[in-house]
C-alpha cells in the first residue's frame, strides 16, 4: 500500500481511488441507517446481527480464498491470530454497536466510532509506551469536546438512556481500536484482503452460533422488511465498502483515503435526518466539525512526525 506522492494531481489513479474512498465511507455509513430501520420492527440486536452475518459470510470467505490463491497455508499461529482478531474486531465491536444503536441517534454513534484514530493513539501509549505529542493532545482535546456537545444534546432529546447507548458504541470503538493495534504484523505477513477476509468470516460463524445458543429457532421469524435490509446491509454497506476502501489505498494510499473519509460522519447525519427524521441543530453541527477538526488534526500530526 501506497502513500499518494504529494503534487501529483494529475496521477490518473488519483480522481478513481477518490472516489472509491468516498463511496466506501458513504457506503459503511449507511450501516447506522439500515439497522435503526430494522428496529422499527420489533427485532432484537442478537438476531439482526445474525442475519447480517449470515448474509455476508460466502462473500468474506470467498474473499479470504480469493486473496490466499497461490500463498503459503495459514500456520497454527495465524489461526490463533486471526480467532482472536476476528472476535475483537469484528464480532465484539459489531455486536456492541448493534446494542447502542437501539439507545443513540445515527449520527451520534457514527461520531463515537469517528473516535477511533484516537483510541488507537491511547492504547498506543497504555500497552507500548509511545510518547503523545502536545499537538496530538489538542487534537484528542477538540475530538472529544464535540463527542461531549453532541452527548448532551441527545441526553435532553432523546434520554436517559443515551448514556448506555454512548457506553456500549464507545465500547465497541474501542474494540476495533485494539483490532487494529494488534493487527498491523499480520496485515504485512497475510496481506488486508486476506486478514479481512478471514478475519470477519471469524465474527459471521461467532455471531450466528451466538443467535443459536441464546434464541430460539422461532427467532429466525422476521418481519420481511428485516430479511431485505439485512442483505442491503451485508453486501452494500459492510462487503462492498472493505473493497472500495482498500481499492483505494492502493490507489492513493491510507492518509488521503482516510481523510476523504470524513465524509462518512457527514454522510450518516444526512441520511438520519433525511431518512430516519433525527433532529439537527446547531450543537450537532458545532459537534461534528470537532470531531472533524480533532481527527483531521490527529491524521496532520501523525503525517508531519
């Protein structure tokens, strides 16, 4: 994977990988929306995650096979790897964000998961002792401070309950900040599409044998809707966006991809208030542009160390 060199506008795989990254994180956005429409039919997180899952799984593992053509075996190691990156990373964090979401705007928990960059910083400087820069500092300090306005806001709009909700989403954050922290060493011996792959056909088989220790078969009795909106979410806002994302670094490397994707927040606000008919006021915007200020500072300290 690629950084895009700097002055290079006229790299034609510059206007491609854009798009991609930006369709990608309008894409994964979308997965909030989806699942707040399903709850509007009387369905519980432990089974609409199942179906997610289930929908998904022949797509990651055909991409696990796909990316292993013509590679060495996974070694005892990488299975033990990979069990414990998919369960932190894919099924846990999953499982988690489904439970909030049933507490907590769209928006408001796409801004939670926004913080990840800096969860990762932390658990950067708990487990490995890594040095935090006082600019990186001021960037965690604004990130947060949105994080808090926007909190206070849906607190008096929609709850008490708005704390659990917070609490479980951040939860789940953090969950994928140690996935990714752990996952780097074996991103370069296995490759992302494979580590991926692999990795979330993992969570798939945890989240449906979940659904059948803790639900009866007559669980799987759905409102139609459900069946439909979990096959849109498995294939259009959680397979198709792991390709679009890494088609893209490819294209034009991590840093420019993950900046075009702050889009995503933005996406995921629109759409709550366009399709799920969630408020927005003044505290929501002043809160998102924080947290787009605060990472969007995290990712400059990080280029310029």
């Amino acid at each position: 994977m690629r950084d895009a060199p700097a002055g290079k506008a006229h790299d034609p795989a510059l206007l491609p990988g854009l798009l991609l990254a930006t369709f990608g994180a309008i894409a994964f956005s979308g997965k909030a929306i989806i699942v707040k429409l399903a709850y509007r039919y009387d369905v519980d997180a432990i089974t609409l995650l199942m179906y997610r899952m289930l929908f998904a799984l022949p797509l990651f593992v055909l991409l696990a096979w796909w990316s292993g053509r013509g590679k060495p075996g996974l070694s005892r190691r990488d299975r033990w790897t990979i069990l414990g990156l998919g369960f932190s990373g894919y099924y846990l964090a999953s499982f988690l964000d489904f439970a909030g979401l049933q507490f907590v705007t769209a928006g408001f928990e796409r801004l939670i998961l926004y913080l990840n960059p800096t969860l990762v910083l932390a658990l950067g400087v708990l487990l490995f002792g890594r040095r935090v820069r006082p600019r990186q500092v001021v960037a965690l300090a604004v990130s947060y401070v949105g994080v808090a306005l926007v909190f206070w806001h849906e607190i008096g709009a929609v709850g008490s309950n708005v704390a659990l909700g917070a609490g479980l989403v951040f939860a789940s954050a953090v969950s994928y900040a140690v996935y990714l922290v752990y996952s780097g060493e074996e991103v370069k011996r296995l490759g992302a599409l494979r580590l991926t792959g692999w990795a979330t056909s993992v969570a798939c088989v945890l989240c449906i044998a979940q659904f059948l220790l803790l639900r009866p078969l007559s669980a799987l009795a759905v409102a139609p809707p459900v069946i439909w909106l979990s096959i849109l979410n498995a294939t259009l806002c959680t397979f198709a966006p792991v390709l679009m994302m890494m088609m893209a670094i490819e294209r034009i490397g991590a840093t420019l991809a993950a900046q075009t994707g702050m889009i995503g927040p933005l996406s995921t606000i629109a759409m709550g208030v366009l399709i799920l008919g969630e408020p927005f006021t003044i505290w929501i915007a002043a809160g998102t542009l924080l947290v787009l200020a605060g990472i969007w500072l995290l990712a400059r300290s990080n280029v310029n160390a």
